[in-house]
C-alpha cells in the first residue's frame, strides 16, 4: 500500500507540472528541489538574432545539445560568434554529449546567416544550469597551411583532457609541443572515441595543443576538454 502511495503522489506532482528535481537525472544539480534543465526552440526569419537567455550570476549555463533544421546558424555570446555554422552542423550536437560552458552575465543568442535558402530556420538548444566553475574549455575555428597552429597552451598546474576532438578535413592532425600525436584520417570515423567525448588526450601543464595540416589543407575544427582537478 505504501508503494501505491508514493506512486500517486509522483503521478501527482507531474500531472500538476510543478518544477522538481530527480536523482534520477543525468546532469549535475544545482540543489535539491530546483530543476535545472533547460529547453529552448524557436523559428527565426533570414537575418534575426533570436535571444534565448541571460546566464544568472553565480552560475554557467552548460549547452549539451544544439539541433538546427539546416545548416544556417550561429550562436552568438554577449554578441560575438562562439560557435559558427559549420561547428553546429555536426551531428555532435545531435547526441547531447557537448559540454560548453557559457559563464554568468552572457548574454546567449542565434543568428540565421541565410545560407541554405532564406526561408525561415528551426533551432532547438538544451542545457543546465550548474554552480560557476572553470574546468570546461572548448574551441572552434579555421587553420590555413602547412604550419602549426596553436589552439591552447596550458597555462594551469592542472592537466587538461582533451575530451572531443571534430575536424573537416581528413588532412589535419593533432600535435602536443610539435610532436604528432593523432594522424591524419584517425579522427575520420565517426565511431571513434573523440566524435563522442569519450577522448581523454592529455596536455600537461606548459603544453600545446596543436593543429596543422602537413600537406595545406584547411582544417576546421572543433574541440572541447575539461582541466583535472582533485
């Protein structure tokens, strides 16, 4: 009887729609009795920045997933382009594996570049909001040539894993203080480890990580890691 209890007063709560947090959910909680999840969608006309929200302060909103009808969108932090068109196309976003932090104060909005047609474009984002904390890191660009290119030097104590590692090209590699360490073509199937943040590369305190391309190509990129702390 007491089981049937429990169970009505569950069915209860989410027939009422009241806003209550599980320990059943697989993203960190901010405390206990608050949800904090979040979901936004919408439909935004060729050329209009769609404002989603304003990240509290003494929090970070973490983006999981990024899902667009076609690829024509940016997203846009405190005004400037963080994460562009062809970052976002990438089925990585699809999982809800992504983890990129976006720190109290920002603003968070998508813009329709109009590639793809001018009709109008879907998005939907989802997320959760969790305690401030600096241990998320990502970065998405374009490298041209043969050289290295920088894309983050550890200037922590603490080790930093790379954890997703999405290039556009099958002519790129991945080096730590110039040494190769992930050659052309191992990042190509999409089955492997770095497509679904399970990657754990690491960069020691002092190091680059490096991008380059021994043949010229252009490579663009996206990557996320996350610092080692006790």
């Amino acid at each position: 009887m007491a089981v049937w209890r429990k169970m009505g007063l569950l069915l209860g709560m989410l027939a009422s729609g009241s806003v209550w947090a599980s320990p059943l959910m697989v993203h960190p909680e901010v405390s206990w009795g608050s949800n904090p999840i979040r979901n936004f969608s919408d439909s935004m006309p060729y050329g209009e920045t769609r404002f989603v929200l304003e990240v509290p302060e003494g929090q970070q909103f973490v983006m999981t997933t990024f899902m667009e009808n076609v690829e024509a969108l940016e997203l846009r932090l405190d005004g400037v382009v963080k994460l562009d068109e062809w970052a976002l196309s990438q089925s990585y976003f699809r999982q809800g594996e992504s983890r990129i932090a976006i720190p109290a104060g920002t603003v968070v909005e998508v813009f329709n570049t109009g590639r793809n047609g001018p009709d109008p474009k879907l998005f939907y984002i989802e997320g959760y909001f969790a305690a401030e904390n600096d241990l998320h890191r990502y970065w998405n660009g374009l490298t041209v040539g043969t050289g290295l290119h920088e894309i983050f030097t550890n200037a922590e104590s603490e080790p930093l894993l790379v954890r997703t590692i999405i290039l556009g090209s099958s002519q790129c590699a991945i080096y730590i203080d110039g040494t190769m360490v992930l050659d052309m073509q191992f990042l190509m199937d999409t089955k492997n480890a770095f497509q679904h943040r399970r990657g754990q590369l690491l960069v020691p305190s002092g190091s680059a990580l490096q991008l380059g391309s021994p043949v010229g190509a252009n490579c663009e990129y996206l990557m996320e890691g996350d610092f080692v702390r006790p």
